[in-house]
C-alpha cells in the first residue's frame, strides 16, 4: 500500500507541469495594440489611416475596444465573448454580428457572421502572437456574395 501511495504521489507530480504546460499554450493577448501599415495588407479594401485596439483577455473572457480612423471618419467598437467556442452577439459598424470564438492550439479563430445590406458577409480571423508577445498577426477570410477576399493586419503591442 505504501508503494501505491508514493508512486501516485510520483504521477501527481509529474502531471502538474504537463497541465501547466498545456495551460501556457494559449497566449494572452491583453494590451494596447498598434496596427502597423507597412507590414499590413488590406487586399481590395483601402488601408484605415489609424488602428488600434486594446485588449483585456482573461481566457475564456475577452474584451476589444477598437479605434479605426479612415475615409469614413472615427469608429470605435467594443466587442465582449469568449473564446470557448460559445456564440455571443456583439455590435459592429452600428450592426449585430454573431461572433465565435474558438482555441486551435496556441492560434484564436475568431468566426463572425452579420448582414450588410441584406446580404450575409462571413468572417474568418486566425490571431497569431509572435513568440515574444509584441506582435500579433490577425488574418482575416473575409466572405460576402460579391465574393471573397483576405486582409492581413500586423499589430505591435505599446509598453
């Protein structure tokens, strides 16, 4: 019985850094970001003069304030779901959007469906944190009946 007993003790152990290491996986976004326009691709669509977003994540929680600033003047978002795969509704553009959110590995997908002048436009974001933190590669598949396109946003984070 003793036996048992220090041999699950051993299991328990070493089980302990194997979950720390599967919890470490996903990366924490929380910042304030900035989009860099150079390292940026807006595809078709023209490039905002500002982007920024600052981030509160507390996995599975996540908060998104945005400021774009472009042709069409200021918008700012903020956006409140989680990243556990649960539909949640948010505000985009003055418009409901459904958006879920979900973990592949140590990448966030980021799925949104919301209609435009009664036309569906689907979006599909992969966010991807460099390995020191700074930066965070967000890439959009954008859907809509017109057709699709992709956009490619590079943010670094501020200190």
């Amino acid at each position: 019985m003793l036996y048992i007993g220090k041999m699950l003790r051993r299991l328990l152990l070493l089980s302990v850094p194997v979950a720390l290491l599967f919890a470490a996986d996903k990366p924490n976004y929380s910042g304030q970001w900035t989009v860099d326009l150079a390292k940026s691709d807006f595809g078709m669509m023209p490039p905002p003069e500002k982007l920024e977003r600052t981030i509160d994540h507390k996995d599975p929680e996540i908060s998104i304030q945005t400021l774009q600033v472009g042709a069409r003047g200021e918008m700012k978002t903020d956006s409140k779901y989680t990243t556990d795969g649960k539909e949640a509704t948010i505000q985009v553009r003055g418009r409901e959007a459904k958006v879920k959110a979900k973990w592949d590995g140590n990448k966030l997908t980021v799925n949104t469906k919301s209609e435009f002048q009664g036309m569906e436009v689907g979006q599909k974001e992969i966010w991807i944190l460099s390995e020191d933190g700074k930066t965070l590669t967000i890439e959009n598949a954008i859907s809509t009946p017109q057709g699709d396109f992709t956009t490619k946003s590079v943010f670094t984070k501020g200190s």
